[in-house]
C-alpha cells in the first residue's frame, strides 16, 4: 500500500480547523438523514464550458485478454491519460504506456500531476487512490524521448508485474513540447517494452468501447445565483449522469470511430458555487448508482487546498441511495473550490448536495 502523499501535517490541519470543519470531526463520515431524500432535492442550476487540452482514455478493452495496444493517438501539447486495464490472462503481464518520438529532436513531456493505482484486486480502493493522489496535486517531473527513439512514461509502471485480474489505473496530466505518440500497452512482464511496441497490434475494443480521444480533459461548473442555507435549504447538484451532465463524445484514433465517454472517467470537474453570508454550508456526497470510492479536492479561501476521501473510514459506499459522504462544513461567502473526477471501479452518477450546518 502506497503512503499517500495527501495527508496533511498535524499543525497545518490544526490551523485551519476555526474556519473548516472536515471529516475527521466527529459528525463522523457516512450518514443518513431521515429527512433528506437525495432524489427529491431541488437541483441547484449550473453553468458547464469545457476547457485544458485533449483527454485519451484507454479502458477496452477493460478486461485484457491478450498482448497488445490497447489504445494510442499522437499528442502535442497539453493531454490527460486515463487508463484502466485488468490482465485477464493466467500470465503475468506489464501494463504501460510508452511515448514514441519520430522528430529529429528530443521530445520533452512534463508530468505536472498524476494518480496511480494497482497492481492489485481491490478495484474500489485503486480507483480511489488514485484519485487522492491526483488531487494532492504534488507530483511533477520529467520524460525525456530521445530523437527517433522511445521512452516510458512510469518507471512504477515499468517495474509492476500484474497478475491475473488485476487492476492497474492511472491518471496522468502532461504537457509535451513536441509530437508523440502515446500507448498504452500489456505486454509479457519479461519483454521488452520498446521492442514489443514495434510489432504490437491494436487489440479490438469490448462492447462498451471506453477508449478514444475528447476534446476538453476539463469541466467547469459556475453557478450564477448565491446558494443560501438559510433560504435555499438542501439542494443537490448532479454529476456524470448524462441527462443534467452529459457524458464527452470523442473519435477512437485506432478505427475513427465516434465514442462516448460512458461515466466521463478522466474529466475533472471544477466547481464553484457561490454563497451568502447567511451562515454555515455542509458539503455531502451521496452515489446514486452503487458502490463509490473516491476523494473530493479542496480549495477553501485562497489557501487551505486538501483532499477529502469519500468515504473517509470505509473503501467504500453507496449500498444504499440514503448513504451521504461528509465533505466538510464551511463559512457562507467564503471562495470554496471543489474538485472530483469519476474514479475508476465506482458506480455513477453522484450528487453533491449542499445544506444548511445542523450545528447551528
């Protein structure tokens, strides 16, 4: 099990608690309210505009049953990978990706942050941490491809052996200052990564068909009405149900067929809601599809940046549509920014509901 890098130090936490409740208070993590049903509460009205750069997304197929590539586009510039692949074969496999630079020129690509997850059988735990290690937002390095050459993008990745049916996920933000080719591949976990790419087949997508290439890696969500508890009550904004939030349509570059999106996994909501000084909120989030593993970033006033797990003492939750994860109970008025992203594994859609702080 990773340490994972999002735990903040005792004295950091401690200073923010007068302005921040979190979930470690002892309002506890999952709860259920006998007064709030989460289908019933009035939907509160946000605006969606797409922005960042491209977003591949290799998920088929998802169970891998064989060698192969199992998605790969060219790149120039900003991307976001996401991928989620499980060695359905009895071998031991490798599952990585490899950047490929055909220019006379060494490519630079800077990882600016990234999560990942596996090799292992817990796919609820990977796809949630991967997601708290990408919020933490505190990796950043460097891959250099050679002129006419090829380089990996992990060297975590590299070295894992993954067994059968497990998972590896992982999401991973990067600029590049050149074009190169980006693959995803599993491959014998005793050959040779750059070796195998040159004779590599694409391996054809399953039914879902999760893989493709979608403009926009990021979403924005702005409100332009001031949430107050006091007046407004509970409300709830829905996420990745692709009815109130439609899911991404891409091209899948190995066949150039249309895709979509099927849970927007890969796409970074960033929302902003905001509100009166007419007392405290409570942040909750409550899965409508099942069982959920995820983490929720924190921005609040400019300078208390953390992630919440959701759940925070389980792996999981939503066994039932009346369970509510806490987030954190903050000031009306203040600048608060939330961060989420579909993880891989969970169950969708999700609703952030927003109600007046019971402690009051």
């Amino acid at each position: 099990m990773k340490f994972f890098r999002y735990i903040l130090p005792a004295v950091a936490l401690a200073m923010c608690m007068n302005s921040v409740t979190l979930a470690a208070d002892n309002k506890g993590d999952i709860q259920r309210f006998n007064g709030i049903n989460g289908l019933k509460l009035p939907e509160w009205q946000v605006k969606a505009t797409h922005s960042s750069g491209k977003l591949l997304l290799s998920d088929s197929p998802e169970m891998v049953p064989e060698d192969g590539i199992t998605y790969q586009d060219t790149v120039d510039g900003e991307a976001r990978l996401f991928f989620h692949h499980v060695n359905a074969t009895d071998k031991p496999k490798k599952i990585v990706v490899l950047f490929e630079n055909s220019g006379d020129k060494p490519a630079n690509i800077t990882v600016t942050k990234f999560g990942l997850g596996g090799p292992g059988l817990d796919y609820l735990a990977i796809g949630k941490e991967v997601q708290m290690e990408y919020f933490a937002d505190n990796n950043l390095y460097l891959v250099e491809v050679p002129a006419g050459g090829s380089q990996q993008l992990s060297t975590e990745l590299a070295d894992a052996v993954v067994q059968n049916n497990e998972l590896v996920n992982g999401m991973y933000d990067f600029k590049t200052d050149r074009p190169v080719k980006v693959s995803v591949m599993m491959l014998p976990a005793d050959a040779d990564a750059k070796e195998f790419a040159k004779t590599a087949k694409v391996l054809p997508a399953d039914q879902w068909r999760l893989r493709g290439t979608f403009e926009g890696a990021d979403r924005l969500l702005v409100s332009d009405q001031a949430y107050n508890p006091k007046k407004d009550g509970p409300v709830a904004i829905t996420l990745a149900d692709n009815k109130l939030d439609k899911y991404v349509t891409g091209i899948d570059k190995t066949d150039g067929s249309m895709v979509l999106n099927y849970g927007n996994y890969g796409v970074v909501y960033k929302m902003f809601i905001p509100s009166s000084y007419d007392g405290k909120i409570a942040y909750h989030l409550n899965p409508r599809g099942g069982e959920y593993a995820g983490g929720i970033g924190l921005h609040y006033q400019h300078q208390f940046q953390t992630v919440v797990p959701t759940p925070e003492k389980t792996t999981s939750f939503g066994s039932t549509i009346k369970d509510f994860a806490y987030i954190g109970t903050f000031d009306g008025g203040q600048s608060l920014w939330l961060s989420f992203s579909p993880p891989g594994a969970s169950n969708l859609p999700v609703k952030l509901v927003l109600a007046p702080d019971e402690g009051q």
